[in-house]
C-alpha cells in the first residue's frame, strides 16, 4: 500500500524544534516530501531533514524568516523549481514573550504580530497559487493557541496574532473552498516542550489552571492532529479551530 501522504509535498515553518519538528516528522513518516524552514538555527533544521532523510523520506531545507516579505516568495520559487510547487502549508512559526501591556512597545507588538500573523498571510500569498495551480486541492493550517481563548496575562500581542489567524483561515476556509483547499487553525494547550529563554517562564494561570486529563499533552499528539488535517481523512474539515488541551478550555 502506498504511504497516504505519498507524493505531497509540505512546507512546515519554525519546524526545527519541538511541535514544527515533531508536523515534519510525522508528515514525512506517512510519505509527504517536507520543506524544513527555520529562520536562523539551521543546524537544528539540517538536523530535522537529517532525521527524515535516515528514516527514507524526503526533505529539504527551507531558510529564512516568514515574517520578511521577501522570503516566502523566494521559498515559493525553490519549491516550484526543485518539487512542482507544495500540497500541504504548516504556518507554525511563532514568537513568544511575556511583558505588560503597560511596558509593552508598539515594536515588540509588531514584531511578535508580525511573524505569527503577517507571517501566515505572506506564506498564504506566496504557497496557495501552487496548490490552485496544481488542481488537486490542498491544506492550510496555522497554529493558533490556548492563550487566545483563556486570556493571559503579559502577552496580549500573542493572543491578538492568534485570534487573527484564527480569523484568517476561517475567511480563507471560503473563499479558497472552491479550490479544494481546506483552512484550518489547531489550538494546542500546555504541550510539554522546550521553551525558548526569551519565552520566560510559564504564566502563573497557566500553571495554577487544572487540565482535567492532569497532564500536558506531546508534541507527538498535535503533530497527528495536523497529520489529521491535512491528509485524505480531513478534507471535509475546514475553517475550523481545534483545540487539544486535555480538557483546560472547553468550546
């Protein structure tokens, strides 16, 4: 039997670490040819493509910052040369800081809205005219997050790119449904992962909020949900948000 993912290729961004590494892998194990992009940690990445070549799949790296507007054109245009254009977007990237809104400055806003948000619209512009091109139908998912929902303190801006893309790919979920290509935002709840210094530690409501199942989730267990998403059995899923949280936030 042919792996379900067998001739699609995928892009899937800030996949050198944790949830953007655990999509790639997974993506890959069920036959995608993945696209690894990172901004600037490549031997992280070459890590990853390392990891997916070992394994007998196929990947390359994809460099650079997606929240530059010109670098998902530049990766747009490997992509077609090197692989006929992409199947599958993974809009992963993202930035995390915690600071007050009072002490908060209008460049930290934009530069965190700019990779998560701005960053998804310039891949969305750049990505989906392949998929259209293509004829076969396609996925678009973005990383969104529990914050958005339960409201914490300390980064608003974080929340605000999340609630937009949320708003983004239900609209998309539209007006690309004639094409064929489904949108979708994934919601992750406290996932045990590595967290980056410039994260900071976890906000106190998230640490004193009980998760009913009484665990944090895997990055293992998100990447299967995109996997869910963007294969055969979820085309009929679009311009929805789910949440995988244990329990912590109920819809």
């Amino acid at each position: 039997m042919s792996l379900p993912l067998h001739g699609k290729v995928a892009l899937v961004t800030g996949a050198g670490k944790n949830i953007g590494r655990a999509i790639a892998l997974t993506l890959a194990r069920d036959g995608a040819t993945i696209l690894v992009n990172g901004r600037v940690d490549k031997a992280a990445v070459d890590g990853v493509v390392g990891e997916i070549k070992a394994a007998g799949g196929n990947a390359i790296a994809a460099m650079g910052d997606v929240s530059d507007p010109a670098v998902a054109p530049r990766l747009a245009a490997e992509a077609e040369k090197q692989l006929g254009g992409i199947d599958i977007l993974v809009s992963n990237a993202g930035l995390r800081r915690q600071t007050s809104f009072l002490d908060m400055s209008f460049e930290e806003w934009r530069e965190i809205l700019s990779v998560a948000l701005d960053g998804a619209f310039l891949l969305g512009k750049a990505f989906v005219p392949q998929m259209v091109a293509k004829g076969q139908g396609g996925a678009f998912v973005a990383m969104s997050g529990i914050s958005t929902h339960v409201g914490t303190p300390n980064r608003c801006h974080v929340s605000a790119s999340k609630s937009g893309l949320e708003g983004l790919m239900r609209a998309l979920a539209v007006e690309l449904a004639p094409h064929r290509i489904t949108c979708n935002a994934l919601s992750p709840g406290a996932i045990d992962t590595t967290r980056a210094a410039s994260a900071g530690p976890m906000p106190a409501n998230r640490i004193n909020r009980p998760i009913p199942l009484k665990r944090f989730g895997t990055v293992d267990e998100i990447a299967a949900m995109v996997r869910l998403l963007v294969g055969p059995e979820g085309t009929f899923i679009t311009g929805q948000t789910i949440h995988v949280n244990g329990g912590e936030f109920l819809t």
